[in-house]
C-alpha cells in the first residue's frame, strides 16, 4: 500500500502561489503574458496561479516525455505536443510543476528562445535543486524541496494522485528506490 505523508499543505501552496502571482504582476506591470504550461502535471499550479496575475494572460501548454511509470529519465527529452500559438515577441512564462534534474527545462528553454520571445521566464512550484544535472534556474520558485518523490497537486506517481489538494512524500516508493 502507498503510504503519503503531507509535505506541504494546501494553505501554504495557496499562499505561496498568490505570493508568486503578485510577484509577476508587478515584474511584467503594463505588459501582456502568455504562461506555457508543461502537461499534464503544471496543469493545477497554472490553474491557480493565473488567476492571482492581474494582467492580460493567455495559456499555452506543451507535452514532452518524461518519467512514465517507471519514473527513470532516459536522458533524452521529446516534444510530444507543441505550443499552439506563436512565441515570437511575446512574454513568455513557462510554467512547470517541479524542476528536477533540469533536462526538461533546459530543454524546452533553448526549444522556445529559438523562437525569440520578447522575454522567456520560468515559474516552478517545487524546486529539488540538490538533484540538478542539467543547469538551470527557475526565476520564479515556490518552494525547494528535499530530494524525495512527492505526489499531489498535479504531480502523478504513474498518473494517480495528481487530484490530491495537499503535496505529499509518497512513502512506499521511496522505500522501493
Ligand atoms: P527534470 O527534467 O528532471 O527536471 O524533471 C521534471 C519532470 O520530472 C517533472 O515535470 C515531473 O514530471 C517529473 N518529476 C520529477 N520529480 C518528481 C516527483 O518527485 N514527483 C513526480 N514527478 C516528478
């Protein structure tokens, strides 16, 4: 049986995105955005998250391939679903539920600057920076996390758990690594 032990409640994700929303209202005032979500797990964390900007934002989203069940990366990323809607000289904000190793972001960062956008940031609610292979920086972080599995709020462990309200260390799994 999966064990799940809250690491972060649904209160402290409230309050941190409504910080991280007004964080970006102010760095973009004036300014129109387009926020990219990577799917399906940044699906949640877009959802709220855009609705604490006050500005004129409309949404993307890309699929690539990640994890799948085995959660093992092979290294290699895939665009399995590109944007919709054109990057070039626009605002953009890639949103992703939990940078990790970086390869995913790294990725997609050099996929849409090729694009060139009037400017390309990177929102991540979770932030496991102890396990970066691949260089990178999100501009806007919710929280760093300890180098755990976690589930909830978008993130999946092979799809499941991804409606969970809280974010929580799946404890079963981790046994098993
Ligand atoms: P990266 O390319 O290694 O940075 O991985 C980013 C992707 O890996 C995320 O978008 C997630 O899909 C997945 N991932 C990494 N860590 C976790 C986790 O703890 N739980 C669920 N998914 C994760």
């Amino acid at each position: 049986m999966d064990e799940l032990t809250v690491l972060i409640t649904r209160e402290q994700i409230a309050a941190k995105v409504a910080e991280m929303g007004a964080r970006i209202t102010a760095d973009f005032a004036g300014q129109s955005l387009v926020l990219i979500g990577v799917l399906k797990g940044a699906t949640i964390f877009l959802a709220d998250l855009a609705r604490q900007i006050k500005l004129d934002t409309t949404f993307d989203f890309v699929a690539v391939s990640s994890y799948g069940n085995a959660h093992q990366q092979s290294g290699e990323v895939k665009m399995l679903k590109d944007v919709d809607g054109s990057v070039e000289g626009r605002n953009i904000i890639l949103v992703e539920d939990i940078l990790d190793t970086g390869l995913t972001l790294v990725y997609l960062m050099n996929v849409l600057r090729a694009r060139r956008p009037k400017s390309l940031k990177v929102a991540a609610l979770l932030d496991k920076i102890s396990h970066r292979t691949h260089p990178i920086d999100a501009d806007y972080v919710g929280f760093t996390i300890p180098d755990k599995f976690v589930v909830g709020y978008g993130l999946d462990f092979a799809e499941h758990y991804r409606n969970l309200a809280d974010i929580c260390v799946l404890e079963s799994e981790l046994e098993a690594r």
